[in-house]
C-alpha cells in the first residue's frame, strides 16, 4: 500500500471512530463511494490501523473488596467471585482484574514501577490501554535469567501501550556474592535506574511465597526448596521485588537479600499507589505481612483468599 493510500486509510478510520460521522458522510466529503469507504474501514482493521477492544464487564465482589480494604487499612481492595479453576488460570483471571485497576490509575506522565511474578506477568497479558497517555514504565529490579536470554522484558510489555518509554536496571537479579552486588549497586546506570524506580508514582507487585508450588523464584531457578525452608524457618513471610520480608512487613537480614538487585522495597511505602497483586491461599501470608509493613496499599486478589484474609488480623503497621 503506497504512503497516499495509508494517509486516507487513515484518515477515514479517524473521521469514522473518532468523528463519528458515517459512510455516507466520509464519502460525500472525499467525492467516492460508500462501498470504497466501507473497503477502506476494513483495510483500517485488516492493518491494525484501527483495533477493536470489547471490554466485557468484570464481576467483582464489591461487600468482600469493602471488608478487606476496612480489615486491612488498605486504600482500596478488588475481589473476583469464587473461582473453581487450576493456579495458573485463577492468576489469569485476577491478572485481568489487575489490568483493569492498573488502567484507571493511571495519568499522564506517571512513572509506573514493575515487578516479577506469574501475577505480573498475567497482568502485563491483560492489559490494554484505552487511553491515549504516556508514561514511564521501570523495573524495580534485575532481570532473571529467562528475561536476560529472551531480550524481553515486562516493562517493555506494559510501555508498548504508553508510549514505549521504558527503563530496566541493567543488571541480573541474583549475583553469586555480596561483594559483587554491592559492587554492581554503586555503578551509575544501575543507581540512577534504581533511583528513578523508588520514585515511581505507582507500582505494580506480586508477592511471593514460601510455598515451593507457587513461588517464582523457585521456579525461575534463583532458589532451592531448602533455601526457601530455611529462609521459612528464619521467619520470612513473603518476597516482593527480590527481598525477603518477615510477618511485621520488615526487610530481613538475609543472604539472599544481600545478592539481590532490587530497589530498597522500604520506598513502596512512599509511593501514592502499590498494587499489590495475589491469590491463593498460599498468598495470605505474603500479603499480610505486605499490609502490615505498608508496603502495598492496593490489593487485587480472589475470594476464597478474601475471606482467608478476613479471619486474620494484621497487626499493627512497622515502624522500621
């Protein structure tokens, strides 16, 4: 197709969707037929010019999302109605959720912040912005062995619909000794990257587990089952970001922490709006400890862990 023929392809998908003027109208004012009008909206779509998103409703459970967020001191909470499916697709289904919350947070010129994670990444797969907005998407931590391979990376699928403004910390997530990671930490690109991560104005986080069968790291191959015994056995409740936090939401003096790349998950608690995004019942514990420690003020999660939440008290916020 010649650059004329896209200009006007254009032009009459613009006039048609965004105008709303009809065929009849698009063809008086460029002097053809309705029928070559009609061929020209198809050629839109058939070139992806123009794309369709039908954006079904999304049920949510409005009495249990009130609970959490009045239990849980959160600024908001978003529950999906009961959901009798396997692990991977619940997390699809709260990743659709996720993706729409994400969507109405978001204004122009905001710096979003990313983690790793299954519920991230179903997110990332949902997400579609309705919106004409740019904003700065960063990761707010190194890169996984999978991501590093692939050239890919979550912050690169979110931004492709904000404008494509994107920065990663060049660094894997995990090196081998601390001195190395303290090392990579004081280089300038991954500092003035790790800076503007804490200063994002939303993030978006999944919270990991202990539990073997749902945690990323483990799979991902950054820990063994008896490492995250260990770490369980020292008192850690959950992970967000590469750092292990105990059940107070308080970082905790690890091996692991110290080989991480990661911002300080500290700055979460500065940050206007942290999504937290997580289900199952083996997520209560991570997103407790998240809540008490404030490091997320936004929960997107299912039901059933609803309720697990609502028999639990959180306690009483960190003053770390």
């Amino acid at each position: 197709m010649t650059p004329k023929r896209l200009e006007l392809t254009a032009d009459v998908a613009r006039l048609y969707y965004q105008e709303h003027m009809n065929v009849k109208e698009i063809a008086a004012l460029f002097k053809t037929s309705p029928s070559s009008v009609s061929r020209l909206l198809q050629e839109a779509k058939d070139l992806k010019i123009v794309q369709v998103v039908i954006r079904y409703p999304f049920l949510t459970v409005p009495s249990l999302g009130e609970q959490l967020k009045q239990h849980l001191a959160l600024k908001e909470a978003y529950v999906l109605p009961d959901f009798r499916g396997k692990y991977p697709e619940l997390m699809e289904r709260v990743g659709q959720l996720a993706a729409r919350v994400l969507e109405e947070h978001l204004e122009e010129g905001m710096t979003i912040g990313v983690s790793l994670g299954l519920a991230v990444a179903c997110t990332a797969r949902a997400f579609t912005m309705t919106r004409n907005i740019h904003c700065t998407v960063v990761r707010l931590h190194g890169a996984n062995d999978n991501e590093i391979v692939e050239s890919r990376n979550l912050a690169q699928v979110f931004s492709a619909q904000l404008g494509n403004q994107f920065k990663i910390i060049p660094s894997p997530l995990f090196l081998q000794s601390r001195s190395s990671c303290e090392l990579i930490l004081r280089e300038p690109s991954v500092r003035d990257v790790i800076r503007i991560a804490e200063e994002s104005d939303i993030a978006l986080v999944g919270l990991g587990s202990l539990d073997p069968s749902v945690s990323t790291l483990l799979r991902n191959h950054l820990q063994t089952e008896e490492e995250l015994f260990q770490l369980q056995q020292a008192g850690a409740a959950g992970e967000v970001c590469g750092k292990y936090y105990d059940a107070r939401g308080m970082v905790m003096d690890t091996e692991f922490n110290d080989h991480t790349v990661s911002i300080d998950i500290r700055k979460l608690r500065q940050m206007k709006f942290v999504i937290g995004v997580a289900a199952n019942a083996a997520k209560v514990e991570p997103i407790l400890g998240a809540v008490r420690g404030g490091l997320i003020n936004i929960l997107v999660t299912d039901a059933d862990t609803a309720r697990l939440l609502l028999k639990a008290s959180p306690g009483p916020l960190s003053e770390e």
